[in-house]
C-alpha cells in the first residue's frame, strides 16, 4: 500500500495473497486495524480481483469497516458542500485541510480516505466570518473536544464535528497566497475552494505526523497521504521551500526519513529530498509498525510500563494494540535513530 501508482500486482504477491490463510489474514488484520487502511485495502484487493481470494471472514472485516467509512464520508461530504455553497454566497474563501481534500481529489476511491471530522481554515483575517458562517449552519461549539488558541471544534445536530481554524500557526510568517491555490474539487462542483499548495501541503502533513507522534507513533494513512500527494505533485516540490515551511528539525528530518521510505517503495521522490537524507538512518515498515503499538501506552515513561503490565495481567483490559516482545527490544534503537536524524538533517541542509 505504500506504493499508490496504479500497477499491475507481481505474480509472486498476488500468489501469496492468494494461498493465505484465514489465520494469516486474521493476524495481518490485526496488525493493520490501527493504521485506518482497511478501506483502500479492500478497494485495492477488489480492483485487481483479488477480494474473492480472501478468506470470508477477513473479506467481511475489510468490506465493514469499507462499508462505514463510505456511510461516513459520505454525509461528511454533503456537509462540506453545503458550508461551501454558504462561503461562496457570502464572497468569503474557505481553505481545506486533509481529509476531505484527499478523499475527493486524492484517493482512488472517496471511501477509501477515512475521515473522523471537517478541518476549514479561514482566510486571513476572516475567522470571526467563518465562526459565524458556521453557526447559520447549524453548528454549536463543541465541549468534548480541547480549546485551543487557533481553532475551535464545532459540532452539528447529526453528529459531525468541524474543526474551524483561525490561521495555521506554522503559517503565520508566510502570504497567504503564498501558501494556497484554488482547486477543483471532483465531487463538489460549481464553488470556490482553497487548499495549500503542494509545498505547504508537504510540509504541513509532516508537521502534522511529528506532533502527534510522541502520542500516537505513526499512523500508516498519513504516510499514505504523503505518498498520494506525491503521486500528484512530486514535480512542484522544492527542497528548499519545502524545508523553510516546515522550520523544525525534528519534523523536517522525519518528513526525509519518510520520503526515502517512500522512495525504496516506488514513489517519484525529488533527488534532491533524498540527497539531503542519505545520511540518516533508514526508517523501515516494520519500525513504523512497531511505533504504532508502543507509543500510545506512554513507553518508558513509569505510567507506561504500569498500563502495559496491568493490560498483561488482565487487570485492566485496554484497547492499545499490544507490543509484542521483540517491539521491547528494538524500541531503543527506533528512538536513538530518531534521535540522531535531527541533527544529521541539519548538517546536511548547510
């Protein structure tokens, strides 16, 4: 999944895949819930006649959770064109943020981009526009979700929440037309809509992975958004842009270690990306995988060690996905690498 280019499955996996065992897939499965891939699995396993392959019980997993994000998005959709339609009656322009961007004009499939809210940036200067857009909507701040300085959380009577952003703080130096371009969307038609330009996008996407990181490890969607956005706009990429837009070195050097990543998979990554990360340590799939199941027990930290043992013990059952041993054992190595990465990228960037 790593690669989306649209190429004819090897012989050799698509044997593999063929021959696995409900057992064998019970555990891949597993393995992969935690990562938000079940519907673009599905798609990808139905588009090269592959589905009927697998195993009743996982093809059901698979085509359920496919059958909920398409329920889902699709009201998230019809919400989004309706506050656009509203923005574009009122002359204000309305910026666009992952989720639904990627699943209308991204992904192969708009069910195939799981997306939990609506996240809309005002233009600069017309939050108060955009708070009060979305009221006439409708929507009511929402007190289940944390304040924050820059955004609120809204929420309407059929359960779909908007994050409403005031400005994007690793922005704020930077023109507003600087970093947006008007789009198209494919299934919205006859509005205006913003989103960033593919630099910003880059940099924003690995903004956004390295702050959640420390409390979630990586989720494989969002290295999956990285790789689509690649697929389309790998050519309108500078290097340079991309590493002023980003700012931190711990994010800037993650974003390289994911691209060569990303490279070593068959995506079309800019030379000059993975000229600036030869000197850092490989990021592999499995490393990836393995964060996703230590991090969110809050590892080393004490607290962390207490939940996993309690979780082991059955004294306190926790939905977390489980690490297993040898993910214990290579944890330290993962953060030593993480560690050094930063300021590797930051001698290779002078």
């Amino acid at each position: 999944m790593l690669n989306p280019r649209r190429e004819p499955v090897p012989a050799e996996l698509r044997r593999a895949l063929s021959c696995a065992t409900e057992q064998q897939w019970r555990l891949a499965l597993d393995l992969l819930a935690p990562h938000k891939v079940f519907p673009l699995l599905a798609h990808q396993l139905g588009e090269a006649s592959l589905l009927e392959h697998v195993p009743a019980t996982a093809r059901a997993r698979l085509l359920e959770v496919q059958s909920e994000v398409r329920a889902r998005n699709a009201l998230l959709l019809l919400t989004t064109a309706r506050l656009l339609r509203m923005a574009s009656e009122r002359g204000e322009g309305t910026l666009l943020l992952k989720g639904i961007l990627f699943a209308d004009s991204y992904y192969p499939d708009f069910a195939t981009r799981p997306m939990s809210d609506i996240d809309l940036v005002a233009v600069r200067g017309r939050d108060e526009a955009l708070f009060a857009m979305l009221a006439d909507a409708g929507f009511r701040p929402s007190f289940h979700h944390i304040v924050q300085d820059h955004s609120i959380t809204f929420m309407n009577r059929e359960g779909v929440f908007c994050d409403a952003h005031r400005t994007l703080p690793m922005f704020e130096s930077e023109p507003f037309h600087r970093i947006t371009r008007e789009v198209e969307l494919k299934r919205i038609r006859g509005v205006r809509a913003l989103s960033l330009e593919p630099n910003a996008m880059v940099a924003h996407l690995a903004s956004h992975m390295h702050g959640h990181a420390r409390e979630l490890g990586f989720v494989l969607l969002w290295v999956l958004d990285l790789a689509f956005v690649l697929r389309r706009s790998a050519a309108e990429l500078d290097a340079v842009r991309v590493r002023k837009l980003v700012g931190d070195d711990a994010a800037w050097a993650l974003l390289l270690r994911l691209l060569r990543l990303l490279a070593s998979a068959g995506c079309e990554v800019p030379p000059a990306f993975l000229h600036a990360a030869r000197a850092l340590p490989t990021l592999t799939l499995p490393a990836l995988l393995r964060q996703r199941r230590i991090t969110p027990w809050g590892l080393p930290a004490p607290m962390g060690w207490a939940r996993l043992v309690a979780h082991r013990l059955r004294l306190h059952r926790s939905d977390r996905p489980e690490p297993s041993l040898p993910d214990l054992l290579l944890w330290p190595y993962d953060e030593l690498a993480a560690r050094v990465s930063s300021p590797l990228a930051r001698v290779a960037a002078r």
